[in-house]
C-alpha cells in the first residue's frame, strides 16, 4: 500500500502567515479611510438602495427563470 502524503502538512505560503500579513496591511488602508463622517454619510444614503435593487434583480430572475424568461 502507498503512503498517502495529502495529510501532511506542508510549508506553503499560506502556512507561513503571508496571506494574512498582506490582508491586513491592505485593511489598515481601508480602515483609515473610513473614518471620515462625510464618506460614511454618503455609503449610508447609497447602501440600503443599492441592496435592494440588487436583491430585486435576483428575485425577479429567479422568479421569471433566467435568461430564458426575462428574454
């Protein structure tokens, strides 16, 4: 019978944290961006539309079949 290697663990890039280091670094960006009062008012008053549209949309093409029914 062969050794089955797929349960041992292997020094991959995700192992050694580079993944993570990278995500949060490109978070802090984002994080720091968001503070301000005037871009938090503006995401608000497009947020809620904006998801409602979206959750229309994928109602209605379920609703009606795909592209076959709303054709």
């Amino acid at each position: 019978m062969m050794k089955d290697y797929r349960s041992n663990r292997m020094a991959t890039a995700e192992g050694l944290g580079n993944a993570r280091g990278a995500f949060e670094e490109a978070a802090s960006g984002l994080v720091s961006s968001q503070r301000s009062p005037l871009l938090r008012r503006v995401a608000r008053r497009f947020a809620a539309p904006m998801a409602m549209d979206s959750a229309g949309f994928w109602l209605l093409w379920h609703l009606e079949g795909g592209f076959d029914g709303l054709l």
